[in-house]
C-alpha cells in the first residue's frame, strides 16, 4: 500500500491505559479526568485537536469510561439549576466541553497496548490519514505542535510523530528514534523506533512523546505486529516496521519539539502542569504566585 495523502480530519485519543502510577486515585476514574487546576486533562488535549482543525474525535475508552463520555455530554439538570441561578460564567464553563467537538467513542476491552487501542479506531478512521493524541499528554495550549506536523506530513507524505529532546539517562522510559537531518531545523527523518531501550542500547536522546499523524497503512501493520515490551502491542514497533520499508505507507519523519510537554499520568509532571498553568492564569495566576512565592521562601 502506498502513502495516502489526504488531508486529516480525524483524532483518535487512547484513554484506556490503567494509569497504575496514579493510584489509587485511579481505582475508578480514568487518569485523564483528574484535574489540571479546573479542566480535567482530557479537556486540554480535545481542545488541542479541535485548534488543529480536527473536530471529529473518536476517544479509545475502558474500564470506568463513563465519567469520559459524560464530560463531553450535556448535563442538562446542572445546566438547569445554573440557568435558574442566573450564573452565566459556571453555565458556559459546563456547556464548553459538550459543545468542543463532534465526540465517538469505541471499548478496547483489554488494555492489550498502545497500538492495540489505535487498532480499535480502524473502523471509524477507515482509510484516511489521522492525528493520534494521547489522553495523558498535555501540550501547553501556546506552543502548538499539531499544526507542524500537519504541515510536514502535507508536505512529505507518510507519517510524522513527535520527538523531544530527554536527558539521557531517562531515554529507557520512552522510544527513543534513529534519526538524520533533513533542510528543516526542527524536523527529521525517521529510520529506526526503539521503544524503552536501556540507556546503552537508545539509538538518540529523542524520545517519542504523544502526538502522532498516521498514513492509515499503519493498520495493516498493527495487525502484523506481534506483543512486545510488556506483552503489549507497542505503536512504536508498527512505527519501526513503516520507517524501515517506506513502501507500506511513506517515510516517517520527526517533529522535534521543544515547547512546554506535561506527561498527566506522571505525578511529578502532572504538579508541575498544575502550578505553571495556574500560575499563568489572569484570574488564579497573581493571589498564587504570591502565595507560592512566600511558601517556597519561608518553607523550603
Ligand atoms: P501509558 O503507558 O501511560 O499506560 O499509556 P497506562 O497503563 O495508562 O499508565 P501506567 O503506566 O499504568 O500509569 C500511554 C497512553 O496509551 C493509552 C493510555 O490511556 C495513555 O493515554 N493506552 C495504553 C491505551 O489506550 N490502551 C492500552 O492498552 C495502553
């Protein structure tokens, strides 16, 4: 199959890992509905879709997906009691993330990987190029990443994912990519995918992080591709099997970012998503820094 060249309009959001680093907060919420100061995370990254122009999103759910789908549904008894309050501002922040974007959803059943969750949107994909972003990752809404690499897979074709620069000795808890120079400063092109690589073994100090444009040729291989590490079936291992044989579905190029990326499903990362986004906020942003300023000087 040859590299489909159309232009996206479909994200998929994997949200069926168990987010067993967070528990038990995660006993019965899905991780991407804990909260980034007043927006569960999930909110960030629809809204993320939606400013790149993808409004048709399909969320890849599981076990207590209920509170997902109900996010993105109208609540209309709370909008009714806000309504007869007279409280405008809480009924617009209600009504914001029914109103986002046209919502799909599909059961994985067993949390079987990453690429086993994008197999699941096949049927709804169909044959078209699509944007996968996970539910955990939050790009901070100001350094865009999407557009680019819809601008780079507009131009090459194939797939594109997206790489940052990690410190080293943290390379194992990523993939980590060969990659080699192309006429763009911030984009590469893939040859070889390794997902969590010791340190001796990682081909780069770039690390794939969550946001992929797939040639929908990815299928096919994802339906080829054996469990790997965990006994899951990794994307990066259908990404490796694409770079190496261009044929399947185009090159696979790289991304390099080098914004602001908060990993939701990892407790450190997920504080410090939260105290510099409320930080920067107009209406939370000045009482905090005073407060966080006083507290870091008095108990620290
Ligand atoms: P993670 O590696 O963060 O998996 O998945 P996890 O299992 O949720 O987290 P921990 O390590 O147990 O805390 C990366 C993304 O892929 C999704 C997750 O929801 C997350 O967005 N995923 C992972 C699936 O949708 N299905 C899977 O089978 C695995």
């Amino acid at each position: 199959m040859t590299s489909s060249r159309n232009r996206i309009s479909k994200a998929v959001i994997p949200a069926a890992g168990l987010g067993t680093r967070f528990l038990p907060a995660t006993k019965a919420t899905p991780k991407e509905m804990l909260p980034v100061v007043d927006k569960p995370a999930i909110q960030y990254v629809v809204e993320e879709a939606v400013t790149a122009g993808l409004s048709d999103v399909l969320m890849v759910t599981g076990r207590n997906k209920r509170p997902l789908e109900d996010h993105f549904d109208r609540n209309y008894e709370l909008e009714e009691v806000l309504r007869n309050k007279g409280d405008a501002t809480k009924l617009t922040r209600v009504q914001e993330s029914s109103d986002l974007a046209t919502m799909h959803y599909v059961r994985q059943g067993d949390p079987k990987g990453l690429g086993h969750a994008v197999l699941c949107a096949e049927p709804h994909v169909g044959d078209e190029p699509f944007a996968v972003l996970l539910g955990d990752d939050l790009i901070d809404p100001r350094d865009p990443l999407l557009a680019r690499m819809n601008a780079v897979r507009d131009e090459h074709g194939g797939s594109v994912i997206a790489l940052m620069e990690v410190d080293p000795e943290t390379i194992h808890l990523y993939g980590s990519a060969s990659v080699s120079g192309t006429d763009d400063e911030d984009v590469v092109r893939v040859s070889g995918l390794v997902e969590k690589p010791s340190v001796a073994d990682a081909p780069s100090n770039l690390a794939i992080i969550g946001r992929y444009v797939l040639d929908p040729a990815v299928f096919a291989v994802l339906r080829d591709t054996a469990p790997g590490r965990g006994g899951e079936i990794q994307l990066t291992d259908a990404l490796q099997a694409l770079a190496a044989d261009p044929s399947l579905g185009g090159p696979v190029h790289g991304v390099v970012f080098r914004g602001r990326r908060y990993d939701t499903g990892d407790r450190g990362d997920y504080l410090r998503a939260i105290v510099r986004l409320a930080c920067e906020r107009e209406d939370l942003g000045p009482d905090f820094r005073d407060w966080l300023r006083a507290y870091v000087n008095k108990e620290m």
